[in-house]
C-alpha cells in the first residue's frame, strides 16, 4: 500500500494543503459515506428515546470515553506524531501526524458547523448534540490508520472509534443517531486527507500596493 510522505516545509504549504481538503471534500465517495451515516442515523432515531432513557453514568469501562475521543487528546496525539517525526527525521512519521492534523482540523470544522445548525440538545438536556464531534474525530483518525497501513492497523483503530462512540450514547451525552452520522462524517473525512492527490500545495502570500496602502493576497497553486 502506498502511501502519501508529504509533509509541509512551513505554514503556508500547511495552510494551503488544509485549504485544499476542503475543497476536495465533496466527491463520491464522502457522498456515499454520508449517505450510509445518514441512513443509519434515520434507522438510528427509533431507538434515540429508548437509549437516552435507559443510559447515564454507571459503568466505569466507559469513563475513559470522553477523554479519548475529545479534541485536545486527538490534537496532542496528532501534534505528537508530527513532532516525534521531525525530531527524528522520519518522514513517515511525520506524515501520519500530518493527516492526523488535517482529519482533526476538518473534524472539528465541519462538526461544528452542523452542531450549530441543527441546534440539537443532548440527552441529559445540555450543549450541542448533532453529530457527535467525539465519534467523527475518532472515526477520522481511525480511517487514516486504515488507508495508511491496511486493516491489520484498521480494525483496532475502528474499534477504539466504535468504544468512544459507545461511551458518548452510555453518558447520555449523545444520542445513537448523532453517533452513527458522526462516524459515517468521520470516516468521509479520513478518506479525503488520505486522497492519492492530496499532496502538499503552497499558499503563499504575495504583497499587492493598492491606492492610499498596501495589501496581501494568498494564492495557492494547483
């Protein structure tokens, strides 16, 4: 299996690569994984009151959940990678912190955009519930596993992904549909950082003199 050993040499090709997964997002295939979380998350809303009412904080194995699965520890675990790599120049590793990075930034991103609009209230009646910003990143990183080093490295990664999603419906922090269309979003987006063309593209700043000043403009070549 080949895999992508981009990594940016400053912040603008950085920039300039996150700018690009957005614009790549959508395709067929994160169409056709939206459609299976959407599918599951419409199957999914049968039983939402049902979990909802029957869950909450009780079994300890899943208490590790929320922490897991939560932005800060997928940016430390993606920021470690990349720093772990460079300090010891291997480019593979820095690579996979990379995409970790961008799966992360597009995670959060797109998650909570649609938190915000749809504006649904989690079970125990606080925050912000669809879809689960948890299962999305985890199921993000997770997909990168799989599509850098095969299913071997996959189906644990999956299962971890599956474990958070799980402790977030337990602790009645979320419902079962917003964890089946976090995971399907999650998965969309761990195959789009890991396209085969999504290599490192520059986003460079150019100074342009205007009447009266000056300005800058970000062009990113294609």
């Amino acid at each position: 299996m080949r895999r992508s050993l981009d990594v940016p040499s400053g912040l603008g090709e950085a920039l300039g690569t996150i700018v690009g997964d957005f614009a790549a997002f959508p395709s067929d295939r994160t169409a056709a994984w939206l459609g299976v979380g959407a599918g599951l998350a419409l199957a999914g809303t049968a039983s939402d009151d049902t979990f909802a009412g029957r869950t909450g904080p009780g079994w300890r194995g899943f208490r590790a959940g929320a922490d897991m699965g939560g932005a800060p520890a997928h940016m430390a675990l993606a920021l470690g990678t990349f720093a772990v790599g460079k300090l010891s120049g291997s480019r593979e590793v820095s690579a996979l912190g990379f995409q970790f990075i961008r799966a992360n930034v597009m995670a959060q991103a797109l998650t909570h955009t649609m938190k915000v609009t749809t504006r649904r209230i989690r079970p125990d009646g606080t925050g912000l519930s669809f879809p689960s910003g948890h299962t999305s990143t985890s199921f993000a990183a997770a997909t990168v596993v799989q599509q850098r080093y095969g299913w071997k490295a996959g189906v644990p990664a999956y299962l971890l992904a599956s474990y958070v999603a799980a402790s977030r419906v337990h602790d009645r922090r979320h419902f079962v549909s917003d964890v089946m269309f976090g995971a399907g979003l999650g998965i969309a987006i761990g195959l789009t950082v890991t396209r085969p063309d999504s290599r490192v593209r520059p986003f460079v700043p150019a100074p342009v003199v205007t009447r009266g000043g000056a300005a800058a403009v970000w062009s990113m070549s294609w």
